[in-house]
C-alpha cells in the first residue's frame, strides 16, 4: 500500500512539472504598446523619406520640363526669324518681284515656262526664244504671248527668262518636247521648267529652310514637282565639294 501510495504521489508530480513546461511564455502589455510605438515611428520616418524623395523626383522633372520647353521656345522663335527672312528675301529678291519687276501681273504661271542659261541680248529675246522653240524644240505653230529676263543672280551666268505662251495646252506641248534640247548643239545647255506661282515658290523655299534647320536635312532636297526626296551619295558629295570650295 506504501508503495501504491509512492507511484500515485510521484505521478502527480511529474504531471504538474508536465503541465508547468507546456504553458506559453507571457508578454505584457507594456511590451506590446512598446512594439507599435516603434512599429508607428518606423512608418512615420519611412512616409517622410517617400515624400521628400517623390517631391525631389518631381522637383527635377519640372525643371527639365521648363528646361526643354525653353529650348523648344527659343527654337520656335529662331524658325519664326527664318522664315520671315525667307519671305522677305522672296518678296523682294529671290523672285524679282521689287518695283521694276516686268513679270509683277503680266505673266500667268499657269500658261507661263522658265527657261534657264539662254544667252542673248534682251532686245533679241524674243527671236531667241522663237529660235528655240522652232529649231530646239522642233515646234511650229507656238504663239508666245509675253517674254521677259529676271536679273541674274549668278555672276557670268544669264538671267532666267519666263516666257508666257497662249494656253495650258502649248505650254504642256513645249514641256513634252524639250528632251529635244540635249540633242540640238546650240540649245543642248539650256533648260525649260514649268513656271511656279509667288505661293508655290514661297512653299517650297521654306520647305528648303526647314530642311538646313532639321538634323540630318542635307541628306535630302525639293524636287521641281515640291517633293522630298532623299539626296544619292553623288549628290551629297557635290553638296559638300561645293560648301568647302
């Protein structure tokens, strides 16, 4: 009986210290204030930093966006000055269009052609070009109603002539034929284009100014139709000849 009672005490004991080591540890309330105290101080510097890096982030694109829009200004105010330069120089000389200009409200430019390096006298103008027609251009029958030189704007070189002719049909006509120039010995130099309006000059005297302004523009060049077309090599390379020449 001693001994039954001896195994009871014993297992009483064991169960307790059991009990004792399998209770969960204690945390006070004061260490858990504690912790989101600090946990709440963390966040507030962390919400700090964010903001004074997100305003310096800005701070900085705003400046280079005022930056860039300055430039952009300034640039816009450069081409501005350009192009009223371009349209002045077209109203007062590139066109010939000053007080004695003979072509200001005389010459059509629908029914009108320029004929570019036609030596001669300007008195005999109007032989020479009836001679090109007729004997370059193997034309009859082409009735010229008006014909006048511009000033040259080229030393040693002849000023262009527009020559105003009776309809569009003619002037079509005379564009057709005049591959015939290259053949004829006396004409084979001279060129005939088809005459442009003060408005069409002006377009495409400014698409050229535009096109010096944009980077890599010199690969490029106006064509006589108002295209843009890509310049070849050759082209490039004479372009570059003649501006270090």
């Amino acid at each position: 009986m001693a001994s039954q009672r001896a195994l009871r005490s014993k297992g009483s004991g064991d169960a307790e210290k059991s009990e004792e080591n399998i209770q969960p540890s204690q945390v006070s309330n004061a260490d858990i204030m504690a912790e989101l105290r600090s946990l709440g101080r963390d966040m507030k510097h962390m919400k700090i930093e964010l903001k004074q890096t997100f305003e310096a982030d800005l701070k900085s694109l705003r400046d280079e966006f005022f930056i860039e829009q300055a430039q952009m200004r300034k640039q816009l105010e450069t081409l501005e000055t350009k192009l009223n330069e371009v349209n002045s120089v077209l109203d007062n000389q590139v066109s010939g269009r000053g007080e004695g200009d003979p072509f200001r409200g005389k010459f059509e430019p629908d029914r009108s052609v320029i004929i570019s390096n036609l030596h001669g006298q300007d008195n005999e103008l109007c032989n020479i070009v009836a001679e090109l027609i007729s004997e370059g251009l193997c034309l009859s029958e082409i009735h010229v109603v008006g014909v006048a030189r511009l000033k040259s704007r080229y030393p040693g070189k002849p000023g262009l002539v527009k020559v105003e002719l009776e309809n569009t049909d003619v002037k079509v006509k005379m564009l057709r034929a005049k591959t015939s120039l290259r053949s004829n010995e006396r004409f084979r130099n001279v060129y005939i284009r088809s005459a442009e309006s003060h408005e069409s000059r002006l377009i495409k005297l400014n698409f050229r100014q535009l096109l010096e302004m944009v980077p890599g523009g010199d690969g490029f060049y106006i064509t006589n139709s108002g295209r843009v077309e890509k310049k070849d090599p050759r082209m490039r390379s004479r372009d570059e000849n003649n501006q270090n020449g």
